[in-house]
C-alpha cells in the first residue's frame, strides 16, 4: 500500500507486502499533521517493511537501505541502513559512492539482504 502523498524517486525497488504511508492512519486525513513522504532515489525497501510518515514532511534519503520487516518512522540520511522495530541507524552504504547507472551492479542487494539477516 502506498499512500497519495508519496513521492518515489528514480531507481526505487520496493519487494513484496511494503507499505509506504502515514503512522497516524488512525485519524481521518483532515485531523492528520502529516503532509507527505518522500523516497529519494536508489532506495531499497525491502520486503515486509513499513515506512510511516509523521507529521510535517518525512524524507528517505538517497540510497537508504529498509530491512526486511523493519518499521521505520522518521526521515534517514543518505545511503544509510535501518533494520528492526522500531527501526534504527545500523550501518553506511559504501556502494553507492559512484553515480548510479541504473544496473544491477549498482546495488548489491544479496549482500544488503545477507547482512540485514545477520544483524537484525
């Protein structure tokens, strides 16, 4: 599920059951504080996320990694990893450091998954 207020950069993956929204979602929209999210690009949200936005704006910056099942509930840097519930900080992404062409190699998402494995 993503929500209309989500703007999604260039080279996103989003995998399977992720859901892109607001963390108030209990309040109809007019009594909400949350005005949108935005996902920079070449990030990964990987399977079983949630990204929740507060209020004001909430960024994912650029080549942020989101683990499997993480919740993540507030704007991150760029080529940053969070896992976990709630999510936090736990590693940099060092892949990255070139510009990205769009290609697989840019992004070694086994890697990422086998570390997130290992560490959440």
């Amino acid at each position: 599920m993503i929500y209309p207020e989500v703007t999604i950069g260039d080279r996103v993956r989003i995998y399977q059951q992720v859901t892109v929204g607001r963390k108030d979602a209990h309040l109809p929209r007019a009594q909400s504080r949350f005005e949108r999210l935005t996902i920079g690009d070449d990030v990964v949200l990987f399977p079983g996320c949630k990204v929740l936005g507060g209020a004001g704006v909430t960024t994912i910056g650029r080549g942020t990694l989101v683990g499997a099942n993480a919740v993540l509930m507030n704007s991150t840097g760029e080529n940053e990893i969070w896992a976990g519930n709630p999510a936090r900080l736990v590693g940099h992404r060092k892949d990255l450091a070139r510009p990205a062409t769009g290609t697989d190699t840019d992004i070694d998402t086994e890697a990422a998954a086998s570390w997130a494995r290992a560490n959440v």
